[in-house]
C-alpha cells in the first residue's frame, strides 16, 4: 500500500497552482473581450480611429503569456514535490 503525499507540505504549492491558475482566468478573459472589441471596430472600417485598443490588446497578449508560463511553473512544482515526497515516503527518508 503506498502513502499519499503529506498534504501539509503540499497545501502551499496547491495554493499557488490555485492562484495562478485564477490569474491565467482573468488574463484570458481579458484578452478575449479586448480582442472582440478591436474585431468589432476593425469591422466597421474605424480602427485607426483607436490605437489605444491595439495597445490594449497587445498587452493583454503579453499578460496571458505570462500567467500562462506561472501556471505551468507551478504545476511544475507541485508535480516535483508531490514525486519527491513520494520518494521520501517510499525510502522512509525525512524531509531535509
């Protein structure tokens, strides 16, 4: 029978995969209705008309890049942590 990880070890990292998996959230929503509004005004013929949306956007883009990368970050630590612990509980080794 094999032990699950300790989850008080674990609790941190899964909050962190929490957060910033909500942040990842709110930078998609974000860009998608900026994106929607520059389809909507490119449309109509008027997007030179609001530069400011094309900047926007842009940084809209570079937000969901960024809390992409910390979501896979985190999942990354989490996954180590959770193997590590794993390892630990399977050899009988305490944590250093």
């Amino acid at each position: 029978m094999t032990q699950e990880p300790d989850e008080d070890e674990l609790a941190p990292l899964r909050d962190r995969q929490h957060a910033a998996r909500c942040l990842m959230c709110v930078a998609y929503d974000r860009l998608d209705l900026i994106a929607e509004e520059v389809e909507a005004i490119t449309g109509e013929g008027r997007i030179a008309t609001r530069p400011d949306l094309l900047i926007a956007l842009s940084e809209a883009e570079h937000t969901a890049r960024i809390a992409s990368a910390d979501m896979k970050d985190a999942e990354y630590a989490l996954a180590v942590a959770m193997g590590a612990l794993t390892v630990r509980q399977r050899t009988g080794e305490s944590a250093a």
